[in-house]
C-alpha cells in the first residue's frame, strides 16, 4: 500500500470544504453521478471509435446501493472507462488549472458557502467529504487487468493499493458521517437524484430492502432486495419539444450545468434540412462565478448523434456568449472527429452562426415580451454581451439592439431605440459619458449643456464601456460621441458660441501660459453652464479614465495624454479673470480652475498640497474681505 500527500491545493479545498460548506450538501450525489456518466461517455466513444476498444462489453449503467446502521455508507458504481493507478493519483489527487488560488479564494470569502461552486468550477469529487468521513474508489481502467483501491480521509493525505474488481468501471464507496447520515435513506437518494439527474442518459439503479408482506397482509420476517431504475434515461434534448414541459429542461439543466437554481431562459432547436442538429441552450440565473477568469469553463458540450465528444471546446459557441450552458449534438459530423480540426469544420461552424443567432434573436424577444426579466439578464450578463459589439461583427446590429444603458433621461436602463425616440430634432449623434461612478458622471459639468438643451446623454460607468462604444460603430445613421472628449460639441456650436471664442482668444493665451505643460490646449467650452471649467480628452487620446484603466492593469509604458482644459467664457469667474493682470494671484485661480475640474472627474492630482496652499490663500482673502 502506497501512501500520497495531496497536492497542496487540494489539501486546502478538502479543509474547506469539510469545515466551512453547508448549504446544498445534497449536490455530492450529482457530482458523483455525473463523473460516472462522464466515464461511460468517455467508454461509449472509444467503443465506437477506436479499434482496440471495440472488443470490449459496453453495458452501461449506474448503480446506487447504500447500507444504514451505525456505520452507513452509500456506494455510487459506473461500468465507465475507470482509472488506473497514474490516472487515479493525477485526477483524485491533483486539481491542474490555473485558476485554483482565484478559487480557492472565492470559495473560502463566499458568504454563501455554496458547495454550488464546487461543481462549476469542477472538482466535484472532493464534494464527498461533505458527508463522508472516509471515502474509497475501486476502479479498473478499460482494457487493463489491474484494480486499484484508492482510500482517504480528506485530511491531507491518500492511499492506493491494488484491488479486484470483476470488470473495468469505478465504484464509489462514501462512508457516512453524521452530515451524511441522513442520505442512507432510499426516499432521499430517489429524490436528489430526479431533482438533478434524471435526464443523465445512462440508467441508474437504485437498490433497496423493503419488508415483504405475505398474502394476508402479514410482515415477512425476510427482507426482500429490491432494483429500481430511478432516472428517465433519454438524451432530453432529443425528445420533441411538444413533450416536454419546464420541469423536465430546469431538471436537465440542474444536472449539466452544476446550478441548484431554475435557469432564467431555456432554448431548444431541432433543425433539420441541410444540417441536421439539435441545440438546448441555458441562461442561467447567475453569471458563473469563472465568467471574468480568462481559463472559464466552457458551458456547452458537444455530441455528435448522442455519443458525448467534448465539453473543453471553448470554440463552441463565441466567448461573448461563455455564460450559455447546454448541448450541440450534430447528425451530420463524423463520430470520431478530432478535437483539433473542430475548429475548422465547416458543419460546426455553421451551427455556431445559427446558434448565435437564435440564441441572440430569443434575447430580443424576451426584451419585447418581459422587460423585468429581461434587465435582469442585461444585469448579470450585459458585460459580456457587450464585448459581442467588437469580437462579432455580423452580429453587431443586433447586438447593439440588445444593449441597455443608463441615461440622464431614462430611469433604470434605456434601449438605443428608445434613447432614439427622445432626441431632439437637431440631434445627429448618440452622446455618452464614461467615467467609474455613476453618481459622479451624473453631476459632472461636462452634462450641463447637454441638460441644458434637452439632450439625452448615455452613462457608462463600466470601464469596459470606454474601450468598446468607439468600436460599435453606428446605431443606425448615428455615431456614438463621447461627452469627454473636446470634439463632441462640436456640431452642436451655435454662431454667438463661435463669436465667444473668438472673444475669449487673448484669456486663453494667457491661461495656456500659466498652465505650461499641465495640459495640452485650453479652449473655449460651449458645453457648460453653471461650472467655470470642466477637463476633456482630445479626439484621439484616451480618457483620463481609460489611462487610470491601462495603469491599474500594470500597463505603465503608455505615454502621457494630457487633458484639455475647457473655460466657459460667459461664466462670471472668467469674466472677471480676464480683468486680472498677470501674476502669482492670476496663475493660482488658473491652477484652481484646472484642479477643481480634475477632482469633479474623480482623477488624481499631481501635487495635492500645493492645491490645498492655493485654496487656502483663496479662502484667506474670502475670509478677510468679509
Ligand atoms: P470533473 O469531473 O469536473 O473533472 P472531479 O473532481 O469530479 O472533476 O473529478 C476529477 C477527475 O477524476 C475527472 O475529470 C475524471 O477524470 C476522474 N473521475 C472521477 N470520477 C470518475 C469515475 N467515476 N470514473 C472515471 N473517472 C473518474
């Protein structure tokens, strides 16, 4: 007998999860089940695919026993493809991604303790010691004589030694802690195992005792062994839409996507024609807690008439869409198609184009036909769907159909097409603002003439937003312009705004000399009100949001984009800013003008002391002058 350390991180999830997960301890028994239906999955290709497996007896089933008592244990056992004894150290005793520390993480800080996570992130196996104090696997591989017995109690480490076992498959053996006990119980194992897997589409059986009753309705002294079939066993999503009701997709979708929630929108197409396919898609509820890691687990697997080719393909469906849970199962690709040409069939990718757009076109109508539900979807996956606007280009308009943003005008989220319907005549451009936070960009004076005149302006107060709306492209015959930028008022100059600038030529000299190179021009503003001064970026260089942005990702190689300083010549502080002569008095409200500006932006400044000194000289003459 051989004893193993567990990989470190293993050692860490198995203390975590022994100690601190309690919500949805039931889930064990799905992870369970799952793994063995993946194992058949895997036996099932290679029978079909590859010559040195056809030999083999395919009899695929799960089997469920358990024993109560004292000491009650639950056995899980597959005639799937089994480990050997490599494969049993490297699977059950390693996890190898990359995205294990962010996990770890966010398991230990999830207020919920979801042992949810546990499944989507998948190392589902580990999720047995929730309810168990020792766990065993016996396990034979296909096409090897050897068995393995594989034996830990979760506390940093395993053993391994070799075993017998009749035929190739993996038997589970939980040994029941008082977590546990409660799931040696037929009605409850009957139970989880229709709620999450009734739709696995290998039978599992579930083996009983019952007391047995004689004719006369006497008790049996001998108890009498019993075998169910508990699961419905059929690919669902083969069925006939017309026979399948909510209950049978949210069943199938809680065991496939690892969620113990109903989703939000279900999609199920069998297409027939010049391809035949079949597709059901999920919304979940709840953006899988890997959507922002770059290494996410794909969602949607991959069958080709039935037989489960793969569920690593990110390629599947476009990364905009990786929230999407569900299954593709093609009539028409070869069986033993490699992982590698996927990418390049032309049969696949005709199903992602017409996926895509049935998947983006059942959006829309849930946007006509349930608003509530609808921002409730933009609301956990409006993020993603948004990058949709540069990585797919075919799909923009729509795209750009779905989004749903914040405004000055709308409550809650607007549409472009209704932000359209409230333009004002003159309008020729969509106009937004982007900046971090939405309380900020809604008092920001760079909105005052905007408000002034009545006209809508879009908050974008996700950072992404900066780096995306300038490559949507048009709505319709209208550009997006944004607010921070000096060109997004240009159209809408009117000629006594041109004669105050022409007025305002000699001041603005002067102010570009006090600033030196703190800014890279000064103008005259048309678009403020009420407030003296407001920052803008050029047309072409980044927002001061933007480069804060490209800092905090580590990138500090960019050059410096100076801001332009815009005045608002009929402001009174300016105005009489003009009488001053040149001097100290003069260059510190310039300095003023242009640091007030920066702070109401939410940047940073250069030298906050030297601000402080200037403002309390201010205050100093406000105070003695009174
Ligand atoms: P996941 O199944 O999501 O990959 P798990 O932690 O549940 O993660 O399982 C780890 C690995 O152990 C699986 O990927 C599989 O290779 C192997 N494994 C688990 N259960 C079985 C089983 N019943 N038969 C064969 N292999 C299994």
């Amino acid at each position: 007998m051989a004893a193993h350390q567990f990989q470190t991180e293993v050692s860490q999830l198995l203390h975590l999860i022994i100690h601190s997960l309690y919500s949805h301890k039931e889930i064990f028994l799905r992870e369970l089940i799952s793994n063995a239906s993946d194992a058949l999955d895997k036996l099932k290709y290679l029978t079909l695919t590859d010559e040195a497996y056809k030999q083999i007896d395919f009899s695929p089933r799960i089997d469920i026993s358990f024993t109560e008592g004292e000491h009650p244990t639950l056995t899980v056992s597959d005639t799937g493809i089994g480990m050997n004894e490599n494969e049993l150290v490297e699977n059950l005793g390693t996890i190898a991604r990359s995205g294990t520390k962010a996990f770890l993480e966010k398991l230990s800080g999830d207020a919920r303790k979801d042992s949810n996570l546990i499944g989507q992130f998948g190392v589902g196996f580990y999720s047995s010691f929730m309810v168990a104090e020792k766990v065993e696997v016996i396990t034979r591989r296909a096409g090897e004589e050897n068995a393995y017995r594989w034996t830990s109690d979760g506390r940093g480490e395993y053993t391994i030694e070799q075993d017998a076992r009749e035929s190739h498959g993996t038997t589970v053996i939980l040994h029941l802690n008082d977590n546990g006990r409660e799931f040696a119980n037929r009605w409850r194992i009957d139970g989880i195992i229709k709620k999450y897997s009734n739709h696995i589409p290998f039978p599992i059986y579930l083996h009983y005792e019952e007391t047995g009753w004689d004719d006369k309705g006497n008790k049996k002294q001998d108890k009498v062994q019993k075998t169910d079939q508990v699961n419905s066993a059929s690919a669902l999503w083969k069925r006939p839409k017309s026979e399948l009701k909510d209950e049978d997709y949210y069943e199938f979708y809680r065991s496939i996507a690892h969620d113990s929630d109903d989703p939000l929108l279900y999609i199920h197409t069998h297409a027939e024609g010049t391809m035949d396919y079949t597709t059901l898609f999920y919304i979940p509820k709840k953006a899988p807690f890997d959507m922002y890691y770059a290494d996410y687990r794909p969602g949607v697997k991959l069958y080709v008439k039935r037989v489960f080719i793969t569920d690593d393909d990110k390629e599947l469906m476009p990364v905009y869409l990786r929230f999407l849970r569900g299954v593709i199962d093609s009539e028409d690709l070869p069986l033993n198609v490699s992982r590698e040409i996927l990418q390049q069939n032309s049969i696949l990718r005709k199903i992602r184009q017409a996926s895509v757009k049935k998947v983006l076109s059942e959006l829309e109508k849930l946007a006509e036909s349930d608003k509530e539900k609808y921002i409730e979807f933009w609301k956990e996956f409006g993020r993603p769907i948004k990058e949709g606007l540069y990585s797919d280009h075919e799909n923009r308009e729509t795209i750009l159909k779905l989004a749903r943003f914040k405004s000055t005008k709308a409550e809650g989220y607007t549409s472009l097409l209704e932000y359209e319907i409230r333009m004002v005549p003159e309008q020729k451009a969509i106009y937004y603002i982007t900046g971090q936070n939405e309380k900020t960009l809604r008092q920001s004076p760079l909105l005052e003439m905007y408000n002034a005149k009545g006209i809508e302006v879009l908050i974008m107060d996700d950072e992404l937003d900066d780096v995306i709306i300038p490559m949507a492209g048009k709505y319709k015959e209208f550009e997006f312009k944004s607010v921070n930028r000096s060109d997004a008022a240009e159209d809408l100059k009117t000629s006594s705004d041109k004669e105050k600038e022409q007025e305002a030529k000699p001041l603005i000299e002067r102010i570009k000399k006090a600033l030196g190179d703190r800014v890279k021009d000064v103008k005259a503003s048309t678009r403020l009100s009420d407030s003296p001064s407001c920052i803008v970026a050029d047309s072409n260089d980044p927002t001061v949001q933007m480069q804060a942005l490209l800092k905090s990702m580590g990138k500090n190689d960019i050059p410096e984009f100076k801001p332009i300083l815009e005045i608002n010549p009929t402001h009174p502080i300016i105005q009489k800013l003009g009488d001053m002569e040149d001097g100290t008095e003069f260059s510190d409200v310039c300095m003023l003008l242009f640091e007030q500006a920066m702070l109401v932006e939410g940047m940073k400044l250069e030298d906050p002391a030297a601000f402080a000194r200037r403002l309390n000289n201010m205050l100093d003459r406000a105070v003695e002058k009174k």
